[in-house]
C-alpha cells in the first residue's frame, strides 16, 4: 500500500485514493475500473502510459499567457511532482493526459515580449543580492512560482525570458530591504544562506542602485572606480553651498548623507540633486546606515525639527546651552 503524501491533491473516487488505503466504494470501483481499462489496454497493444509531449506542449501555453506554475498546477489539479515529471518529458499515464488536454488554455499575453529571450545579467544580480540578504532559494522559488533548482540553473545560463525577468525584479522590489527572520523565514536557514552567497562573492542589495543594476557594464559600488572629481578641497562644502563642482563618489555618498540627515529635503528631490532616482537615493541612505552600524559607530537618522509658536523660556535656554 502507498503511503500518501503530505498534501495530496488526491480526492475521493480518484483511483489512486484506494491505492493509498482508503476502503470508500467509490474509491475502491474508481481503481477497478482503472485496472480492467488497463488489462483492456495491453491486450489490444495500446500501452497505458503515453509520451509527455502533448501534454508539455499544452502546458507551455498556459506559460506563455504568464501564469506561474503554481497556478498552472491549481488549474490543472495535478500533484506538483506529476507537474514538472511532465515538464521533464517522462511518460505519463493517459488519465493524466486527459486531464491536462482538457482545460482550455488561456490566450497569450503579450507572446512576441514575454517569452522573447534578453540577457540574464540584470535577473542574476538580483537573484545574488536577495541570496546575499539571506532569502533560501526554496523561499524565493516558491514566491515566484518555479519549481525546486530553478534559480541554481538559472544563475548558470546566459539568458532568461522577458517574462522572468520582470517576475524576479517585481519581487525583488519588494524583498530586497526585508530581512527574511522578520518576514518569518527560519534563522538557521536564512544564516546558511547568507554565508554561502558570501564565500560565492555575491554581493547584496546595497551594491546596487536602480540605475546600475541593469547595465551589463556597471560594477558593484564596492568595486566602482571613482571618477575624476574636481581639484581643490572641501569639495562637498563648495557643493552645498552652491558651488558648481563635480563630486566623486566618497564625495557624493558625504553629500547625500549629509542632505539625508540634516536637511528637510524629500529622497526624491535629494536624488535629483545627485542625478539619481528617488529610489537610488533612499538605498543609498540605508547602505550608509548599515556601514556605520557594521563600524560600531553611532547610526544617523533623519533629524526633524517642530517650529514653536513661543519664544523659549530662561529654563529652556539654559537646558539647551
């Protein structure tokens, strides 16, 4: 007797609901029946189990109408692992192929753009960056609907499809200053995982910006080279003051910090002084709190200041002399 499987999509009347034990008539018939189609089957020189190409085809359609493959599997009402045995292209058993030849295939979304084949540069930097912050690759594979190894085989091609690219930036965006023990991730894991990404040399999500992240070109910000920045000193005082000088990067991280604490300024207007967006700018914030917290300094905050509507009192003058 098979034991049945945590999670078992399984249901009653389904012949292999009897394989795993259960006694219900209909469940018992249900193999019965199976097992004289069978016979049936052999006799006359049809085999039970049929090639997994019509059925593979059929669920690459449902793929390119961008539909994760959990999704594909809720449809379908497959057992994840019968999923990707398909995908694999292993035989598979004709109530099987039935069952997938019969749900209509969505239309195409956008076929020419999603499916369509670009560098995986961009897609591997995020997928390192999110390794380096400590989200498991199970975790990760799970929220963009993949099945188990993707991301492994992934980081070893040279190109991924519009489709997954897109999929993996959105989640990025949404994971890449989230600690994964605060999103309830396991600490062990998330610890292994951390360490591993880091002997592999990847580098977190504070390496790169929005506008870097993509270009093929561009280097982490702990390997840039900096560029020719103005002569003379107090570069970044001329600068706030209004002087038109041109900063380097050791300049321009001081600048930005200094805006970021000590000025009421927006991140996205304190971007635009830096030519950067305004989500470049807050990550470059957080990246100089994580280094002065890494120093065991003391970490800068956003300072706000409250207008008074009275003129302080002697107390309060000598309180804050």
């Amino acid at each position: 007797m098979r034991q049945r499987p945590p999670g078992s999509r399984v249901r009653h009347g389904d012949p292999t609901c009897a394989d795993y034990g259960c006694r219900r008539e209909e469940c018992v018939e249900a193999r019965r029946f199976k097992q004289k189609r069978n016979k049936l089957l052999r006799q006359t020189g049809r085999p039970g189990m049929v090639p997994a190409e019509r059925a593979a085809a059929h669920i690459a359609r449902f793929r390119a109408a961008n539909l994760k493959d959990n999704e594909i599997i809720e449809r379908l009402g497959l057992a994840r692992n019968t999923f990707y045995r398909v995908m694999r292209g292993l035989p598979l058993t004709r109530e099987v192929e039935q069952r997938v030849l019969s749900v209509p295939a969505p239309r195409p979304a956008a076929h020419e753009v999603t499916l369509v084949d670009v560098s995986a540069v961009a897609t591997h930097r995020r997928l390192q960056a999110l390794l380096r912050q400590g989200w498991p690759p199970g975790t990760l594979e799970q929220r963009l609907g993949v099945h188990l190894g993707w991301i492994a085989r992934c980081l070893r091609r040279q190109a991924v499809t519009v489709a997954m690219r897109t999929r993996v930036a959105a989640l990025y965006d949404v994971l890449w200053d989230v600690r994964p023990e605060e999103a309830g991730a396991d600490g062990h894991r998330a610890r292994a995982t951390r360490e591993a990404a880091a002997q592999a040399g990847y580098h977190g999500p504070l390496a790169w910006d929005d506008d870097t992240i993509d270009d093929p070109l561009a280097v982490p910000q702990t390997d840039a080279e900096r560029p020719i920045a103005s002569e003379g000193g107090n570069l970044v005082d001329r600068w706030l003051m209004g002087e038109s000088v041109i900063l380097g990067p050791a300049e321009r991280r001081q600048a930005l910090a200094h805006l970021f604490e000590w000025s009421q300024l927006p991140p996205a207007e304190i971007g635009a002084r830096l030519d950067m967006t305004e989500a470049a700018a807050a990550r470059a914030w957080e990246r100089h709190k994580e280094k002065a917290r890494e120093a065991g300094g003391p970490v800068p905050w956003r300072r706000r200041w409250a207008l008074r509507n009275k003129e302080l009192t002697k107390n309060e003058m000598g309180a804050a002399a």
